[in-house]
C-alpha cells in the first residue's frame, strides 16, 4: 500500500531511474558494475526505488533483460526498493512476468516494484523480434494489464497458474508520456509516474486527468504520482553544464537515428548542433524536464518543478559520463533534498 500524504520539498522521496548505460570505451560488463555500486550509494544516502528501464536494440543501454538486472542489483542491496521502470508489457506474455516479478518478490520480499508501460522500447524490427507477430500492441495494453494481475490473485481453481506470482501483494505502477496510461491509472486506482523527463509538453496535462479521473482502489485510497526527471548535478553550474553535453550528445543521436554509447563531455557542445537541430532538442534539455547546475541552481529549479506538479515523488536520471561524476551528482542531490 502507498502512503499518498503530500511532501515537503525537503522530504519528499526520492528514487532513480537507471538503463544501465553503456559508456563509450567501456563494457556492458563494466555497465553492470557501474549500476550495482549505484543502487549501494542510493541506499546509504536514502533513496526510495532504484528502477531499470527496458530498452533494446541500443548499443548505449543494456538494461534489456531488465527482471534479470533487477535480481542482481536487490541481491546487492538490503533495502532500498528495485523495480521496472519499466517493463514494456505488449514485449512480454502477461504470464512470463507475473512469473518473472513473483520470483522476484519471493527472493526479495516486500522490495520489488512492477512499473508496466506499452511502449515497445525498440523501433518496429526489434519488437516483431521480441514478439514474433505485431498483433500485440499498445492498444491492446488495458487486457494484458488485466490478465497480468490476474495471475496475481490466488485462485487454486485457475488452469493457469503464476507460480511463483499467485497471491502476491507486488506494487503495480502504469508508467506513461501521454494521457493514456494517466487516463487508466485513474480508472483503476493505481500509482501512476510520467516520463516529464523526455515528455515535458504533455506533463501538466496527464496530470489533471489522473487527479480529476482517479478512483479509489484496495491498491490506492488517493492518487500518487512520480514523477521523472533528469538532473544533472555538480559544484558549480559550469562544471554541470560541461558534465550534461554527453546527455546532450546523447539526445542528438537518438534525433538523427544514430546509434551510440554515451559518448564523453565535451567543451564546446554548440559545434555538434545546427540552428534546427538545437530549437527541436531545445526543451528537452530545459527545465522541467532537465535541470542542470550547482546545488543552488538545481535546489532552487526542483523546488519550482515540485511546487508547480505536486508531485509525490521524484525518480531522477542522470546522463553522466564519468561513474564518480554521476554518484556525486546523486550524492548532492540526495543532500539538498534531506
């Protein structure tokens, strides 16, 4: 059960949201490390959830196998929460992850979270990859979420059993970047969390639907929202805004279609843009969805994004190159916010 009581900038939880990112020069081995000593810093410095993302088909992310990464970063971990963020449900068997998360929760009692999106996380040819037939969609989204907690309730009668899964209590989120998932998050009174952090121009629209359209649910008695954000976070604004040009670099890849790691910072980013290029990218590397600096700067950015959301929560991502760059960047964060 979620607690839904409003937060004080100053305590409001905070959780992360990671894709294993794979740096230029380095491993997907090397990722996984990287990721595992994250999760342990964010625990120390009290972060709620540590969360991976499913993507695929992108040599800069290799957080794929994401129940798999989930299960190796809460075996490294003693209390923070791990979960999904999220599992791309049209990719998957409703079964298959009900099998999948009750393994998980069994292994790590009352840590594991299911966030579900219906966005296949890949372009076409790698979905009709993963799922062998394009007949599954996002349209077909609410009946796999249905058939999904199904296989969560205990019914000893049932043909077909989740076990592991049956009869097991694990949190359910419906992740979105429109208003669909807000839309039917409300309608089933489940917790809902909006990628603000690369959908910012439908952010306080998804949220007036959730709060007007929620009803009560045995999940969730009000409505609880997490809400994503990329922070990029060091001890002087220039010194961020230096860190933040591979998150920049990154997002102009994506644009062209290029694939890529995450490629190092770089001095003078304005020579990898066009005019054109830096006006389409422009709010997305802006606040709200992206806030870039010192402490102050950040502080003062975040407490506005809290003030004008309401959010519940926050799950942060942080595009930083340089792994001690990017902890530091948590670390201070997590300081500013306690």
């Amino acid at each position: 059960m979620i607690n839904p009581s409003a937060k004080k900038f100053n305590s409001i939880p905070l959780s992360i949201l990671d894709l294993a990112l794979i740096n230029e020069g380095s491993t997907v081995g090397q990722s996984f490390k990287n990721s595992v000593d994250l999760a342990q810093h964010a625990e120390k410095w009290g972060y709620n959830r540590f969360w991976l993302a499913e993507h695929h088909n992108m040599p800069g992310v290799a957080s794929s196998a994401t129940s798999v990464i989930i299960g190796h970063v809460a075996g490294a971990t003693e209390t923070i929460r791990v979960g999904s963020g999220g599992v791309m449900l049209p990719n998957h068997a409703p079964l298959v992850i009900a099998e999948q998360f009750g393994t998980l929760e069994a292994m790590y009692p009352n840590r594991i979270d299911l966030g579900l999106g219906r966005a296949p996380g890949s372009d076409q040819a790698t979905a009709y990859a993963l799922r062998r037939t394009l007949n599954s969609s996002g349209n077909e989204f609410p009946q796999q979420l249905a058939e999904l907690r199904q296989f969560f309730e205990y019914d000893p009668s049932a043909r077909v059993r989740a076990i592991p899964g049956e009869g097991q209590d694990i949190p359910i989120w419906l992740l979105g970047s429109s208003d669909f998932s807000a839309r039917l998050a409300a309608d089933l009174g489940l917790p809902f969390s909006f990628a603000s952090h690369f959908a910012p121009q439908y952010l306080m629209h998804a949220l007036q639907l959730y709060h007007q359209l929620f009803r009560p649910s045995k999940a969730l008695q009000e409505p609880y929202v997490m809400l994503g954000v990329n922070i990029i976070a060091a001890e002087t604004d220039d010194e961020a805004q230096h860190l933040a040009t591979s998150y920049q670099q990154q997002f102009l890849n994506i644009r062209k279609g290029v694939s890529s790691k995450l490629m190092p910072p770089v001095d003078d980013i304005d020579t990898f843009f066009s005019d054109v290029e830096r006006a389409a990218i422009g709010e997305l590397l802006e606040w709200p969805s992206t806030i870039v600096g010192s402490p102050e700067t950040v502080k003062r950015k975040l407490a506005a994004f809290i003030e004008a959301t309401k959010a519940n929560e926050l799950i942060i991502s942080s595009g930083i190159y340089n792994h001690e760059k990017r902890l530091r960047s948590y670390e201070l964060v997590a300081d500013m916010m306690g």
